[in-house]
C-alpha cells in the first residue's frame, strides 16, 4: 500500500498551514482523493507541494510553478521539465542581478543626499549666531 496524507499530516510535514494547501488546491495544482470529506493526500502530492514551495521560495510565479509541474514526465527522464528549469533559473538570475545593481545604485544615491544633508547642516550650524 503506498503511503498517503491527511492535510494536518501534510502542513505539519512541509511547516505550511492547512490553509496553503487548500489555496493550491483551488488553483488546480493538487487534486487529493476524497475519502467522504477527508482530503488524502499521496506520495505524489506531496513531492508536487514541495516544488512548488521550493519554486515559490526561489521567486517563480505560480504559473511558472504550475508550467513546471505538467511538464514532469519520468518516462521521458523530465528532460523538459530540466530544461524548462534551467531556462527559468537563468532569468531569475538575470533578473536578480539587476535588482542586486538598482539597489546598490539607490544605496550610493542615498549616501550622496545623506552627505549633502549633513554638509548642509554643519554650514548652518557655522553661519548661525549663538
């Protein structure tokens, strides 16, 4: 018998509350059986969960996640799925990069206006009499 999950089971393993696991549900990224009213979870929903966890930590869209997931095929040695990936992984780290040089930009024009502002402040405090 393969292993399955209750939701609680599943939040308590990956650290995510129920609710999370509901939200990707009514995205159609995860169709647990029913048993009555009771969500069971398989082994497969569980691996499906972590990449999509691990995709959104990593700064990929929820479509781009969902992209990810319909391309997994092990009959096919996930060959699309890893390209698909690596393409992804490519653009989060272009895109990364140029937020990492708009910040260091935004980082030097503040130490200039925090410069202006302090030269500023000491010609005042020269020019006024005490």
């Amino acid at each position: 018998m393969s292993t399955t999950y209750s939701i609680s089971d599943m939040a308590r393993e990956l650290d995510i509350t129920t609710r999370t696991i509901r939200f990707y549900e009514e995205q159609g990224m995860l169709a647990p059986e029913r048993r009555g009213q009771e969500r069971v979870y398989s082994a497969r929903d569980k691996v499906t969960l972590k990449l999509i966890l691990r995709g959104k930590r990593i700064g990929f869209s929820l479509a781009e996640c969902r992209e990810l997931i319909e391309l997994y095929d092990p009959a096919a040695g996930n060959q699309r799925q890893l390209t698909s990936l690596l393409d992804k992984i490519k653009a989060r780290r272009k895109q990364l990069d140029q937020q990492l040089l708009d910040i260091q930009h935004m980082q030097l024009e503040l130490d200039m206006a925090e410069e202006r502002c302090i030269q500023a402040l000491n010609q005042a405090e020269v020019t006024v009499p005490k």
